[in-house]
C-alpha cells in the first residue's frame, strides 16, 4: 500500500473513530457531572433565565464596551480566521468531494482560485494570531503546549493544503498524502486538547449565562 | 479524420508584403518569442556553414509555435528558386526558401499525413543526393545490361 | 521470420525495394515522434543501414494480448516498417506462421544464435502460484520459460502494466500468485514501459530507440523511459484551465462534461499517473480518456487496480480499498467509536462525581 492509499484508508478511518470516541468521552464527562445546587433564591422564572442564558452565547460573542479597545483588535483576528478556515474546508471542491463521501451528500462550492486566495489570507491571519500570542505578556504568561501545539498542528493542515492544490515541492500523490495525514493528525489530537473549544464554548456560554440570570444579572 | 490542425488558420493585423527571393529577411514583429529565435537560430548555423561547411537540421514540429508564427516564418523565409518533390513510400517536399541555403523539408507519409517538417541548413538537402552505394550497383547493373544487348 | 540476422539491415531494406530515401524518411519521422533532435534521424538510418537487424523475442504469459494489439497498431513507426526493415522478430506466438514443436525450435535457435545479443519483450505477468501451472506452454511453466529466455537477453522489455509491475492477475486477492518481470528475473536491464495496455507508440519508439543507440533511455524509479512517463496526465491535460479554475464536472454528461471541465471529482487519477496520453494520444493523436469524457484509470501505475474506486475523487475517503466509502459504512464506525466514548465519558463523569462529592464534604 502507498502512502496515499494509506493515508486516506486506514489512517483516515482510525482518525475519525478517534475522533468520534473522543469527543463522545469529553463532552459525556462533563455533561454528566452533578450541577451544584444553588442556594440562593432566583430571581427570574426558569424560563426567563434559561432564555436569557441562551441569549448569552450571542452577547458573549463580542466583548463588553468596556473591552473592546484592549481585546477587540484580536477577537476580530480570531473571527477572521476562523471564517477564513470554515470557508476554504467547507467550499472547496476536493474538499467537498471527501465530506460528500463521509456523509452522501453535496453540495455547491466557490472557484478554486477564490479559494485559494482566501487560504493564502488565512495563512497569513494565522500567522498574525501567532505573534499576538508571543509578543502579549498577559497571553505569553497563559500560553501552553496545548495552545502552541494546537496552532502548529491546523498550521500544518492549512500549508500542506496549499502545496498540494500548487502542486508544490514534491510529487503530487505525496503532498496529498502528507496533507491528509496533517489532518489524520488534527482529528486525532480534537478531542484532547484546545480544539475542544469548538463543542464547549456554546454550552458553557449558555450555562454560564443562565446561572447568572437566575441570580439576576443577565450578561 | 479531420484534425484541429486541418482548420485553416487567418492571422490578422500583419504586415502583407513577403520578401523578395534572394534577399536576407528582416525580422518582423513576432506574435511571440518563438519567431525571433528560429530567425536567431538561423542566423547562427548559416554563419557556420559558410565558415565550415557544417550543416543543421531544426525539427519544426519540436519547436512551441504557434499556426500564427509559422505562418509568419513562411513569410519571413520566402520562397526561393528550387522545389523539390520525393516520392518515397509517401510524398515529401524539399523547397528552398528565399534564404539561401535554408530549405523547408516536409515529409508526408504512404496516408498523406505530415509524419515530420524540418529546416535544413545545407547546400542542399541531404536526402536529395544519391547514395555512393546506390550509384554503384546501378553502374554493375547498366553494365551488366549493356553487355547483355550487345 | 528470420533466423538468421547477419544480414544487414541496409540489405533487408534492399531486398524489399525500401529506398534510402525512404528509410532516411522513416527515420526522421520516428526521431520527430520520440522528439529526439532533428539530425539523429539520419544519423539512425546510417548507423541502423550497417548493422545486423537485431533479434528480437516476444514472449507472452499471463496477459490478454491487449498490449501486443496496441503494439501492432503504432503508426509512427509502424509494426512492419520495424519487423520487415528494422529487426528480426525471430518468436512471437501471434504472429508467427509457426506452431508446435516447430516454433519452440524456433525459438530455441533464435536465442542460441543470438545468445547474449536479443531483445526480449515480455508481455503478461508471471504466475507462480501451483508450482507454475496456472500458465504453462509446451509442457514448460511461463517462470521457466521466462528466466531460460533471460539469460541470453541483453535487454528485458516489460511492455505493459501486467508485465512491469503485475497489473491485473497480481491484484487483490492475487489468485495465481503472479509477479511482473522484475520479481522473477535479476541481473538483467530491464525496461518497464507500462500501460493498460500502453501507447502503440511508445512501446515502438523504447523498442526502436534501443536498437539504435544500443543504450538504455533515462529511467524513472519505477524503469520506465523518462521521455514518454516523465510527466502526469495532469501536468499535460488540456482541461488544467478548467482544474485550476474549480470547474469540475459533477457527473457523466451533466452541464460541466458536456462543456469539457475537469473529471477530478468524477474520479480522474490524472494527477498522480505518469504516462504520455495526453500529448501523444492514442490513434495517431485522434484522443485519450479525458477528451473522450472519462477519467484517467491511472493505468501505468503500480497496483493500479487496488487504489480505490475509478470513479471518487482523489481526495475522497477510502477506507476499504474496495470502492467508495460509503456514509453507512462511516455511520457505523462513528456510532461504534461513541458508544465506546460514551462508556469513557460516564467513567470518566463518575469520577468527576467523586471529586466533587468529596470537595462538598470539606
């Protein structure tokens, strides 16, 4: 078997049953744990506070005022990228080909040179976030493996990708291989680390947000 | 079966005059690089074979040319005094062009397709000459039909 | 066929009123064909004019004669300008007008007359499953037969994909217990000239640039001539414009095909297949797969057969090297892997359970 057989059999097919169990694991075991019981009275109606905590996924989704001239400048970094990445895996044609395998079904995409540039940009965000992460001292002083390991591993996905689709460095099958791999790779790291956040952040939002209503102060 | 080669080519905007048999050709604006350096490239093996005698071939299929630049390149070229035809298991072409001691060569193989094209840089073409062994054993042949009449 | 070469190649020519003319323009065209520089045409016809027509033996084992079909039909040059005028093909079950004992002796005095000095073209892969029995001529097994012909061989020919690396027979699940050429015979140059089966031309014109220069081509990794399996399909492809526009055809004769984009999600293996289809064509230029509407199989690649469907894109999931993976079959690994998940996740939520337990009880 070559590499690019490999690579998109039986590593893919490891990578996604990972990928399932992990997160199945992670998101069960805090699903499952006991909620603290409040003591203190509510404040609002069970369904006032449950609304407005789910409202609070949407207002937590931008700074305060307050914030804003301080950490605006990289939640809007943040957001762009991720477009950025949502786009280039979502509405590219090979890319949709993969996903229509896996789910059976498609859908239309963007031209690839578009696609391209997007990526190109990306790249360049994401190079961006990276230099905000060393230069703040705050950031630098939270950093850790995770958030370092976890850019390079999408880092990798992100250049692989595009030497692939520009034919660059190497013989085709090859970069095609390494780019599936990188993602192999990305999928099974998901569950265990930052990447995470992508399951948590609107339940924890929420939650948060419905606990602080009931107490009477809707964020 | 047509070809997408059989479709005739009309190159619009170009100077209409030809050059005259005899005389060097100027170099016309090209539609593209490729024009230039076969005229280039000319140039060069003509300087060697009127210093040495040396001769070249260049295989025009091999060259990246456009119907347009080899249309130019026949006008540019010209044509000259001699034309040739061969008739060996096919038709071919030998035609001098209106540069002296570069003559257009097409083959044409047993179905009429264009199996090669070259330009020769020769006195003459190569291929035209009759081979020493041949002459011999045509010379043994007469000989021997002479005496057989006599 | 002759068996005996000695006489010049020059004189064969002679003998069928093929004029110098004639040859030199023969070999021109050919040298055009294999884009060799312009002079070496004439230089072929002087050089092959004095030589002895080299032996050639063609020997077919485990094979369906596609590539000895494709073979006859080259054009450029074509199968009797080489067999009257060029070489002496001294074996080939097909052609001959021989059969029986008289052609094994047939070939046995071609490779003693010429022991060390024939090529050898083989097509077909080499069965050695049940002692060799799957294929077998005259009581000898195609393995036997195959090193025997090897020894006396200056240069081994593998024309085809069954015969350079196992092609069909040697596919899963490998019935006959197949090899292509180079896992049976050592020691021996060996060009691969791949395909299923591979261009007529490109099988002449290895053949043919061999016997002039007495020298192997450039060979790839995989030994197959550099000048005709240097580039893919891909890099070649007269619909990139449309690849790298992101138009791709969505299915056979839908809006996209009918307007000649890009079969990669059609499953086109013209990305990773290095072969010359898409300059030399097939029929003397007239088309190839991709200008006729369906993708590259991928045929002069190794274990071609094995690497997926023909028809999913490149990029697509490929699980079980069957065909196409199928949502089912990914429903069932993912409902699989989150049910053993879950069972981690309520462990895991259980202990976290105790921990909190055990902090509210301080």
């Amino acid at each position: 078997m070559d590499l690019l057989g490999f690579a998109r059999g039986p590593a893919l097919e490891v990578s996604v049953g990972i990928f399932c169990a992990g997160v199945v694991w992670r998101i069960a075991a805090f699903a499952l744990l006991k909620i603290r019981r409040e003591q203190s009275r509510p404040r609002q109606s069970v369904l006032r506070y449950v609304s407005e905590g789910l409202l609070a996924t949407a207002s937590r989704s931008w700074p305060h005022p307050e914030f804003t001239k301080r950490t605006g400048a990289g939640e809007a970094l943040g957001y762009s990228y991720h477009m950025g990445l949502f786009v280039v895996i979502l509405l590219y044609g090979p890319h949709i080909a993969l996903l229509g395998s896996l789910v059976g079904f498609t859908w239309p995409g963007l031209p690839s040179p578009l696609i391209t540039g997007l990526a190109v940009v990306t790249l360049t965000l994401f190079c961006g976030v990276l230099f905000r992460r060393l230069t703040s001292p705050v950031m630098r002083m939270l950093s850790n493996f995770d958030d370092y390991f976890t850019w390079f591993i999408t880092m990798l996905v992100l250049v692989t990708g595009l030497a692939a689709s520009a034919h660059l460095g190497a013989r085709y099958e090859t970069l095609l291989a390494i780019h599936i791999l990188s993602v192999d790779g990305l999928l099974v790291w998901f569950p265990f680390g930052k990447l995470m956040h992508a399951f948590y952040i609107m339940p924890s939002r929420a939650i948060n947000g419905a606990i602080l209503a009931r107490k009477g102060a809707p964020s | 079966m047509s070809r997408l080669s059989d479709i005739p080519v009309r190159v619009e905007g170009l100077p209409q005059s030809a050059p005259q048999s005899g005389t060097s050709s100027t170099t016309p604006a090209g539609l593209g690089g490729g024009l230039a350096a076969i005229l280039s490239e000319l140039a060069t093996l003509l300087g060697r074979l009127a210093a040495s005698e040396e001769t070249a071939m260049i295989d025009l299929r091999s060259l990246p040319m456009s119907p347009a630049d080899r249309i130019l390149l026949q006008r540019a070229l010209g044509d000259g005094e001699v034309h040739a035809t061969l008739k060996a298991q096919g038709l071919s072409t030998a035609r001098e062009t209106g540069v002296a001691g570069v003559w257009w060569i097409e083959h044409r193989d047993a179905h009429d397709e264009l199996c090669a094209e070259l330009l020769e840089v020769a006195r003459f073409p190569q291929i035209l000459a009759s081979a020493p062994d041949e002459i011999q054993d045509a010379a043994v042949a007469l000989q021997a039909r002479n005496s057989a009449a006599a | 066929m002759s068996t005996t070469p000695q006489v010049t190649v020059g004189e064969m020519l002679r003998r069928n009123g093929v004029s110098r003319r004639a040859f030199i323009k023969f070999c021109t065209a050919s040298a055009s064909a294999m884009a060799l520089p312009a002079w070496m045409g004439a230089a072929m016809a002087e050089q092959l004019r004095h030589a002895p027509r080299p032996s050639v033996v063609y020997l077919s084992f485990q094979e369906c004669t596609g590539c000895f079909e494709s073979f006859t039909r080259s054009f450029a040059p074509t199968i009797e300008n080489l067999m009257f005028d060029v070489i002496s093909l001294d074996y080939d079950d097909t052609l001959m007008a021989a059969s029986g004992s008289a052609a094994e002796a047939a070939l046995a005095t071609a490779m003693k007359d010429n022991y060390g000095k024939y090529v050898l073209i083989v097509d077909g892969s080499i069965p050695t499953g049940a002692g060799g029995a799957c294929c077998t001529a005259g009581g000898r097994s195609a393995d036997m037969t195959l090193r025997a012909a090897a020894e006396g061989a200056a240069v081994i020919l593998a024309v085809g994909t069954c015969a350079s690396f196992g092609g069909i027979p040697f596919a899963n699940p490998n019935p006959t217990n197949a090899w292509p050429v180079s896992g049976i015979v050592a020691g021996k140059p060996i060009i691969n000239v791949s395909g299923c089966p591979p261009i007529p031309e490109v099988i002449t014109g290895t053949l043919l640039q061999y016997v002039t220069t007495g020298k192997l081509p450039d060979l790839d990794e995989n030994l197959r001539p550099k000048a005709y399996f240097g580039n893919t399909i891909h890099d070649r492809c007269y619909r990139r414009p449309f690849y790298d526009a992101g138009k791709f055809a969505k299915s056979f004769d839908d809006e996209g095909a009918r307007s000649g984009w890009c079969l990669y999600e059609l499953g086109c293996k013209g990305p990773t297949t290095y072969n010359a289809c898409a300059t030399m064509k097939w029929n003397d230029g007239t088309s190839f797969p991709i200008e006729s509407g369906h993708g590259c199989l991928g045929c002069s690649e190794p274990d071609f057969w094995d690497k997926g469907s023909f028809y999913a894109a490149q990029s697509s999931a490929d699980w079980n090297s069957a065909g196409e993976t199928s949502p089912r079959e990914v429903l069932e690994l993912a409902g699989g892997t989150a049910a053993a998940g879950a069972v981690l996740g309520v462990g895991a939520a259980g202990m976290g359970r105790l921990r909190q337990h055990h902090s509210e009880k301080e």
